[in-house]
C-alpha cells in the first residue's frame, strides 16, 4: 500500500508533504524517504468541524451500530496483514512479536468495548414512578449517558497501535458516541497512515458519516494547541510527556469552556522487595525486575524503575540480590530507542545520575553502536533518595534505581515521598504479609494499581483495569485510560424525570 504522507480530513486525503518532515527508521537509524505534512490550520479546523457536524448523528447511532463499527475496525486493522507491522517495527525499533501483540490488543480493545455495547452494559438506571410514596408522591427518574462531542486524542510514541491511532483513547471515544481528531505521533506516521486507512474502510462499510474520524499529521505544535483550544473539542486524550502534557493542560484552563484533559505523563512504577522474599528468592526476584525493566527499552508506561530492598551494605541477602541483578543486567545487549531525540535523553538522563553524589553504578548492559543505549543500574541509600529530586523522576528507558532503605520504617517513610503513579508492586511471602498490609495501606494512595508479587510490566485490556493513577500518573485520578471503564471519560449523565416514552433513548424505555 502506497504511504501518501497526507492527513486524512473526514474521509479525504489532504496536505501538502513538500516541506514537512520524514518519519525516522529505528532499526536502520536512517530518515523514511516519504516526506510528511504538517497539517494547516484550515485543515485542523475542516477536521473539527466535520466531527462536530458528525456528531449529531453518530451520538445518536444505536449501541449495535456502533459495536459494529468497531469490529469493523479491528477485521480492518487485520487486513493489513505483515505490512503493518512491518512498518511499525521499522518506524519504532520494537520487534515483530511486541507488534503483533499489540495490534491483538488493539483489535481486542474494539471487540471489548463492542460486546459491551451489544450486552446493553452502558444503558443506564431506571427508577419508576412511586405515586404512594409520602409525603410527596416519587416521580419517573432515569439516568443515562450523553457522548460529550469531539474528542481531540493524541498518540503514543511507544505504543504505535495500542495508544495510537485506533488504541484505547479512540476505541472508548467512538464507543461513547464521540467522533475523533487524532494526531499522530511524529514518531510513526505511516503506520498512523496504514490504520487510518484501515477506519476509513471501517466509516465505508458502516455507511457512517465520514467526519467520524480524521487523522492529523505533523511536527508543529501549533496543532496541538489549535486542538485543545478549539471550541468545538470537548475533551482530549493524551499520553506522553509531563512537560508537553502540562503544556497543554495550561492551554485547556485558558478556554472560556474548560474540558476534560485525561493525560498520562510518568511514572516510576516502585517495586517493594519484601524482608523474606529477599532472603528466600533474592536471587530470582532480581533477575525477574530485569526482565521487566528491558521490556521494549524499557519505553513502558509501566516500567520499574525504583527497586526498594531493605538490608545494610554488608548483608547476604542484600548482596545477593545486588550481585544477581547486577550479573543479568550486564548480559542485556544495547537497544535502539523509539526517537533519536529519545536516546539523546535517555543518555542524558544516565550521565547525569553518574554525576550525583552517594549513588552508584552497579552495572551497565553491553554496549551497542552509536545509534544504540545501554541498560544501567544504580544504586542509593535512602537520605540520597529523600533530597535528591532527580532521583524520583522518571527515566525513559532501561535504567533502574535500587533504594537501600535500613529497616520497613524506611521503607514507610519512601512511599511518603512518592509521587502518584500508575502501578507499584509488593514482592513477598507468608511471612511477609504483616509488613506488606502497612505498606500497602499507604502504597495504595500513590498508585492506581497494586500489585503483589508480580510485575508492573503489560496491562490486562478487561472490566476490572484501572489504568491511571495519582498526578503525575495521570490528570484525572478518578478515571482509567484501560478496559471498558474508559468509555466514561468521555460521556456524561443525564437524568430524565417523567419523560413519555416516545421521548427516551432507547435503552432507557421501559
């Protein structure tokens, strides 16, 4: 399938590519010979108002229409076959297997929302009439849930197909009734391109109003701003940075209408060793953060990268565990980041923990080429940690911090430092529990997912994920980005009282 480089405008393919910018191959470090737009405020704006025009009738689309546009959409995605993934393993480093799982967990997500719909699981409440009741008779009261309009969303650089251009912020979005504007990420445009392709065949065979969906290209970030400050967007989507999120955030508040703006910026993801767990499995447990750790790069939302162990310098258990880590780390070989501008701030970010005083280089992975990053370990104490802000920063990429703390009051007084985040885990065992019910008790108000005794690594697509967390983790504590809560993010409750029938939605008619 030819890559056109162009934005795709309600149905429509526009932009001038002359003069824009070249997506980058990861694997060959080597600029795409396609060149792509950066879309023009009118496009932008024709995007917008498309959806709004839109929305009036895709808002109200039966649920069984809509769970069978987003089916359409993943059998879609599917007929891409190898060309999709081939293009985004070019465009991001990451290998065939992490693109195939991510493109069945992309499909996956549009079938969850899909069976949900169909099951009548978003219809609402209703409490009939209760003429008896005194002393003033109850009336005819429903609640149900309005699409909010048109949803700005923004891609992920590390997750191309899952947090792009169909993942979970579009899949919820169109679920709710909401048509979409989606920016792509500079970082994987023509895989953007190919599934964008892949709804526009979906709005097709549905018979739908072609404003459901745009797709918008480009490096300038007067689009972002000219997104979530147009008046027609009710509300944005976004995954990435803390700096660009609250960027954006600060935009959003200027509005004469402030919208929902559900961000996920960062995350450390702190793994708590328990004092029994590093005695009996120091070994394994290391061995198994590091593996976590060099997932994709450790280009995670969900990575670990504070590992807190309790024991002196001079204890076996301790010495055990550093020494095992140490050992497997060293053995990882060097990756490609997603950016090259990612790699620069990786590199950046390593260097400068070298330089910070009472902490130290455990181990580094082997070294690659210059295009490639190494894996690092380091190691501090808990005084270090505790007045050492960059430290309880998030690295992207595979570097961890392992906190020695003395004893579990120091490891209590750690997690009164934290920042929110979107998952921690607590390894231990029987023995362990005790502590672990006092770690967990604070734990629980820093994070959005707990997890115990394993790792914080991948996200279960399912009606019981919470995929959010404490700021920085996300903006909007009270929501998740994953699994079929997310659809509420961008739908509101409406209650009709002694309306006739003739007058009610659907699912709300007795």
């Amino acid at each position: 399938m030819t890559i056109t480089g162009q934005n795709l405008i309600a149905g429509e393919w526009s932009g001038n590519t002359q003069g824009g910018f070249k997506a980058f191959n990861a694997q060959t470090h080597r600029a795409i010979d396609i060149e792509f737009a950066d879309a023009t405020e009118l496009e932008v704006n024709t995007a917008i108002a498309r959806a709004n025009d839109a929305f009036t009738s895709y808002s109200q689309l039966s649920a069984t229409k809509r769970a069978a546009f987003l089916r359409a959409i993943g059998a879609e995605i599917l007929a891409l076959g190898d060309e999709l993934v081939e293009t985004a393993c070019g465009e991001t480093g990451l290998p065939a297997m992490r693109i195939q799982g991510e493109r069945g967990r992309t499909i996956g997500q549009l079938g969850l929302f899909a069976d949900l719909l169909e099951s009548g699981e978003y219809q609402g409440v209703i409490e009939q009439a209760n003429n008896d009741r005194q002393p003033l008779p109850k009336p005819d009261t429903r609640l149900g849930y309005l699409p909010l309009g048109v949803v700005g969303v923004f891609a992920a650089s590390n997750f191309p197909l899952a947090f792009s251009t169909a993942g979970g912020d579009t899949a919820s979005a169109l679920a709710a009734g909401c048509p979409v504007v989606m920016k792509a990420h500079a970082a994987h445009p023509a895989t953007a391109e190919l599934v964008a392709r892949a709804i526009l065949k979906a709005i097709e065979s549905c018979d739908l109003d072609r404003g459901v969906f745009s797709l918008i290209q480009g490096k300038n970030y007067a689009i972002a701003t000219q997104i979530v400050t147009h008046p027609a967007v009710k509300a944005v989507g976004f995954t990435g940075s803390e700096r660009v999120g609250m960027i954006l955030q600060a935009q959003i508040h200027q509005r004469a209408e402030p919208i929902p703006f559900y961000g996920e910026l960062g995350s450390i993801n702190p793994q708590f060793i328990m004092p029994e767990k590093l005695a009996r499995d120091g070994a394994e447990i290391a061995q198994g953060l590091v593996a976590s750790l060099m997932m994709g790069q450790g280009q995670f939302c969900t990575s670990p990268g504070v590992w807190v162990v309790v024991g002196s310098e001079d204890s076996a258990d301790y010495q055990t565990f550093i020494s095992s880590a140490s050992e497997a780390l060293a053995q990882q070989a060097a990756g490609v980041m997603l950016t090259p501008a990612m790699c620069a701030g990786y590199n950046k970010a390593v260097e400068e923990r070298k330089t910070l005083n009472c902490v130290s280089l455990l181990a580094t992975g082997q070294m690659g080429n210059e295009q490639e990053c190494s894996a690092t370990l380091f190691v501090t104490d808990l005084a270090t940690f505790a007045t050492t802000p960059l430290l309880q920063e998030e690295v992207f990429g595979f570097s961890a911090l392992v906190v020695r703390c003395a004893d579990l009051t120091e490891m209590m007084q750690l997690v009164s430092l934290l920042k929110g985040n979107l998952t921690a885990s607590i390894h231990g065992l029987e023995n362990d529990l005790s502590a672990s019910k006092t770690l967990s008790l604070s734990l629980a108000h820093k994070v959005g997912r707990l997890i115990y005794n394993q790792m914080p690594t991948g996200v279960e697509v399912c009606t019981s994920m919470n995929h959010g967390g404490p700021f920085p983790a996300s903006t909007n504590i009270r929501t998740t980005s994953v699994g079929s809560e997310a659809i509420t993010r961008f739908r509101r409750p409406i209650c009709y009282q002694n309306m006739p029938t003739e007058l009610l939605p659907s699912l709300l008619k007795s």
